[in-house]
C-alpha cells in the first residue's frame, strides 16, 4: 500500500470528508487510498484540496495548468520523485517550488533542502495529479499525447472534406508518420469538443506546446515530443494542401472536415519560428453561429439601432473592434436578417467565414488580382441591393464602399478601431472627405466578447464596495436597491474554466444624429464625438459591461479587462 501519514487518515475522518469504513476499504488494497478514494466517488476532489491545504498552511494547486521548468524538474532524481510522490516546479533563486502529495511530510522538506541547498516552498495537489504531471514531464510529453489519445478514443466520425470532391475518411495508411496522423486528429477533435476558437502548436526547445483558445482564453492542453513537429506540420499541410516541402516561408490554407452531421471550417496559419515552424489553426464552426440578431443578447438599445440601419434603403453600418471580437458573427446576423427572395445580397470576404445560402459570397485572392477593391468594383456591376465588405483595410476600398453608401445601396463593413467614436476619426485619417464620412455613415458598432461566470460555481461578493464599483463605470442609481455581484470560483467546476463557461458579447452603438453629422464636418476630436453621443443615450461598451455585471452574468475583473474607463 501507497504510504499516506497517518494525519492525512485522521483528517479525512475527523472533518466527516470520507467515513472510518471507506477509509479501511481504500486502505485494504495495495494502491493508493486517496485515488480509490476519488475513484469511487467517496471524496471530492475540491473538498481535499482545500481541506488538507488548509490544515498544512499551504497553496493547492491545479497541476493541470501549472508550467514546468524543466530544468528544475532534471535536478531532482526522477526515482525519489516518483517515491516519494512530488514534483519540482520552478526554482527562483535559492527558493525551490514543489509540489508534495502529502503536506505533513517534513522529512521530505529535510532532505530536499540539504540535498539541493534550497528553501523549500511547498504547494499542495492529490498525488494521482502529481504522478500525472510528473510522468507528463519525464516522458517529454508522450504520455500526455497518450492520454489524449485514449481520452477522444478513435476519430471515425472526422472526414476531410474538400471543396471539389466528397468526404473523404481522415485517417491515412499506416508509416512513419501515423503517430502525427493520429495526433492531429487528436487535437482537432478535442478542440471541437471543448468549443475552442483556435489551436496553436508551437515548437519549444525541448517539446512541442499545444494549446487552446478556449472563451477567449489561451490554455495549455499538453506537451508533445519535439520529435513529433515535422510530422505533424506535415500532416496539417496536407489538409490544406500547402507545400510541405516548404520550411522558411509562411503559408496560409484551410481545409474542412465533417463533425457529428455538420461541416466545419478551418483556417491554416504556419509560421517559421525559432525552433520549427508553428501553426495556428482558426476554428469556424457555423453550427455555433447565432444567425439572429434578437438572440445575440444585445442591450435593447444597441439592438434598436441595429434594426433602424439595417432597415434602411441606403448607409453604411460599421462594426469595430479587434480581431476574434465577434464582428463578422454580427454582421452575418445582420445580413441574415434582411436577405429575402426580393433582396440581392453580395459579400466580398477574406476568406469566406461562413457559407450562407440565399447570398452571393466572393472570396479576396489576391494572387488571381481579386482584392476587396476590386471585388467591390464589379459586384456594384451585379445590381445588389446590400454589399458586405468583410474588411476596410485601405483608402481605395473605403472611397468605394462609401460611395456605393450614397448611391442607394446598404454598405455593411467592419474595421479595425477601439470605440465607436473613434472609427469617425478613423477613416478621416485615411484620407475620406469628412462631408462624405458624415453622409453616409448610418450607425457604428464596437464589439467585445466577455466571459460569462459559470453559473454553477460562480460566487456571490457579500457586501460589493460601492465607492470602488462606482469609479469603475457603475452610476449611483445601480444601488438604489440591493444589488447582487458575483465572481468566479478561481478552482471552477467541471462545468467550466477557472469559474467562466462560454461568451457573451458587449455592444456599443453610435447612431448619427443630425447633431453628430454636424459635428463631424466641423472637425470634432473623437472625445467630443463621444461626449456628445454618450448625451444622445449611447450605452458605451464600460457601461454595458457593467450592465451585465448587476444581472449576474460576468464579473468586474472581466469588464476591466475587455473594456477601457469611460
């Protein structure tokens, strides 16, 4: 049997977490109690956590997004490691990180300070989690990959999908490069399981990282033998039909593959980088594309002046912000609501995000001399009613796409700004008439995307600091009644990340005013704008994160850190 202190035992049974019965059943066999333990669903994996880091004074920890430094990890002998049960973490100066499966065990403390000549700063984790981490660590990743493997089982629902012939089964012959074959089917699929945006696998010195962009948020799935890279950069080529011979060059493709009855878009980035090349897969699944405006969870005052623009015979609608903000997600709600049999719509696009049926899409290539200006061009030749332009990245397209604005067709486009206001200012200083700019603009969106608080762990904040909230954003009318604040569980649940599951976005929207158009041939710094739109009733994007701070659905941290002060 595993060798558990004897106060590990009586903690457990005193604080009522397992019974004196369970405890003598785990400790029957040979293997270790606390993993029976957890196994059967007779102990929670939170409440040790927290009860036995209490009891010792010190941190617990999820190993599961801790990062190694692998050097330290190579200056303790794996053989007393894997006895003993911990793993070195980091070391910052003569200050020695470890995680310890038993936090009583001082002998352990006594022998790792005289035999590295370090202080010992202990953290807490059930030993299943530190031997996992520590095999992760000694076998260079493999048995991460493994376990990965195991976890998604085969990937007999994935095919590959080309443009010009019919699914084909993703799995390849077997050979030299099968390991990476099934690794990258691997990866894609837990990708699509755990709802992520994008997939990054990037070369470190002595493994490959892979992770997730999951609600916005970069988290590291695994760790896989650098021996793996070529292989795998490989194989991801193929998908897109990139040329694997080609090692110092960037290279962009997409290719796409049917899940579960649905197909799925992926876009292709390889980069060379120090230590290989690195590839970033974007991850366009139209199945979680909400096509209707009303159910994107818009205040009812942006939604208004969404609907007024996009009910418009002619006028531009603008929608901002930084790339992965949900601005072409938006806009396809936005075209999906007008395009009727009676209506032709036109988009222009790189690339073609979504496919939708019942609109005319145009891929920019520029290699073909296909480039948004140009496109635009000819599709003003095609007699739409309503022109998307995926992006206004230069003056040449945004002359057209303002012009087409005066001349009786909707012109709907994002751009790359901060604010609303901003956006004005914007095109002004790429060189557009000012008269024109206030002419044609019907209404600016910003756009974020905030994490939503898991609402089975989310936490209530007793007593929020009222003085605090109020100089974040929040107005003194919010607390004339009681309000309740919440915030995330930092150890989450199983539904969740980290106390957030999933997105919801936070909409600002300048409509121009007679008041506004005025302002803006007069020459108007971005902050008078603003000052005057926030007086015409404009929710800024502060203050309708703060919004969905009072009904619960995300926390203050959160609007902070997608939204600046007002």
């Amino acid at each position: 049997m595993v060798a558990i202190s004897s106060k590990v035992r009586g903690l457990l049974v005193d604080e009522g977490l397992v019974s004196a019965d369970a405890w003598a059943s785990a400790t029957a066999g040979d293997g270790d109690p606390i993993e029976g333990l957890l196994a059967a669903g007779e102990l929670s994996e939170p409440a040790l956590m927290e009860m036995l880091g209490r009891a010792a004074g010190i941190a617990p920890v999820d190993l599961r997004r801790v990062e190694f430094d692998p050097s330290v990890i190579e200056s303790v002998a794996p053989e007393l490691c894997k006895e003993r049960a911990f793993i070195p973490i980091a070391r910052n100066g003569n200050v020695l990180t470890i995680a310890v499966s038993d936090p009583f065990d001082v002998l352990l403390f006594d022998d790792l300070k005289r035999m590295t000549q370090c202080h010992i700063r202990p953290v807490f984790s059930h030993r299943p989690m530190v031997m996992a981490a520590l095999n992760a660590q000694l076998s260079g990743g493999q048995s991460q990959v493994d376990d990965l493997m195991d976890e998604v089982g085969n990937t007999e629902d994935l095919e590959v999908k080309s443009d010009e012939t019919d699914a084909e089964d993703i799995e390849v012959q077997d050979g030299e490069d099968a390991p990476a074959v099934k690794l990258a089917n691997a990866i894609v699929l837990q990708a699509l399981k755990d709802k992520a945006s994008d997939i990054h696998v990037e070369p470190g010195e002595k493994n490959v990282r892979i992770r997730f962009r999951v609600d916005g948020r970069m988290r590291e799935i695994m760790r896989a033998p650098k021996a793996l890279l070529p292989a795998l950069s490989s194989r991801l080529k193929i998908l897109a039909h990139l040329d694997i011979a080609e090692r110092n060059a960037p290279q962009d493709g997409k290719f796409r593959i049917k899940y579960q009855g649905r197909t799925v878009d992926f876009r292709l980035s390889i980069l060379p980088v120090v230590g290989g090349e690195k590839s970033v897969i974007r991850i366009l699944d139209g199945g979680n594309l909400a096509l209707s405006i009303d159910s994107m969870g818009f205040e009812q005052k942006s939604l208004d002046d969404l609907q007024v623009a996009i009910d418009s015979p002619y006028g531009m609608l603008l929608v901002t912000g930084p790339t992965g903000s949900g601005k072409s997600t938006t806009l396809y709600s936005c075209v999906s609501a007008v395009a009727t049999p009676e209506v032709n719509v036109t988009t222009v696009e790189d690339p073609v995000e979504y496919r939708m049926d019942g609109i005319n899409q145009v891929p920019v290539n520029p290699k073909r001399g296909t480039t948004f200006a140009g496109a635009l061009r000819s599709i003003l030749r095609q007699d739409p009613d309503i022109v998307l332009v995926g992006e206004i990245r230069d003056q040449e397209t945004a002359n057209i796409a303002i012009k087409a604005a005066l001349t009786g067709h909707l012109v709907l486009s994002t751009l790359h700004t901060n604010d609303a206001a901003a956006t004005i200012t914007r095109l002004i200083d790429m060189g557009i008439d000012p008269f024109m700019v206030s002419s044609s603009i019907l209404c600016i969106c910003a756009q974020r995307l905030g994490r939503r608080l898991c609402k089975n762990c989310r936490v209530k904040v007793e007593d929020p600091p009222v003085e605090e909230l109020l100089k974040v954003g929040f107005l003194p009318e919010d607390f004339n009644e009681p309000v309740e604040i919440y915030e995330p569980d930092p150890n989450g649940c199983a539904r969740c990340t980290a106390g957030y599951k999933g997105r919801f976005p936070i909409l600002e929207t300048l409509s121009m005013s007679a008041r506004l158009r005025r302002m803006v041939v007069e020459g108007k710094s971005k902050d008078e704008l603003k000052l005057q739109a926030i007086e015409e009733g404009m929710l800024t994007l502060r203050r309708v994160g703060t919004l969905n701070v009072l009904r619960g659905i995300t926390s203050v941290p959160e609007v902070l850190r997608i939204t600046l002060d007002d």
